[in-house]
C-alpha cells in the first residue's frame, strides 16, 4: 500500500501543470502552448515518477518511526 500515489498519468500532470500556472506559479511556462507543456510533461513524467516513490519510502518511514516511538512510550507508562 501506498501512502503517496506514484503512479500519475500524462493528463492528470499536465492538468496539475496548468493549474499552477494559472495559480501565478512557473511563470516561465506562461506563454508557452498546450502541446509545448504536454511535451515537458512527457519528458518530467519519469523523474516525478520516482520522486514520488521516494517520497512514499520516506512518508513510510515515518510512521514507522512514529510507530516504534509509540510503543517505546507506552512500555515506559
């Protein structure tokens, strides 16, 4: 199970990318055409692809750190 969907498919990248865009943010892409961002979309899938699946690794981590702490606390009370 996933805590982070890494799985992200070229439309649901390339709706988020406008959308920010609209939001103010890459300011850079601005003047840029629908098929100029999907292309970039295509070439950044793969890389936000594993940048999500590091960042599931590490959300794991986490709670299985939170976890361990957990029970250490509670074998102190």
């Amino acid at each position: 199970m996933d805590l982070i969907d890494s799985d992200v498919t070229l439309d649901e990248l390339f709706e988020w990318l406008k959308d920010e865009i609209e939001k103010g943010n890459f300011p850079q892409f601005q003047d840029k055409s629908d098929e100029e961002l999907l292309e970039l979309v295509k070439v950044a899938k793969p890389l936000i692809e594993i940048e999500l699946r590091l960042a599931n690794a590490f959300a794991w981590e986490q709670v299985n750190s939170i976890k361990k702490k957990g029970k250490i606390l509670q074998r102190k009370a």
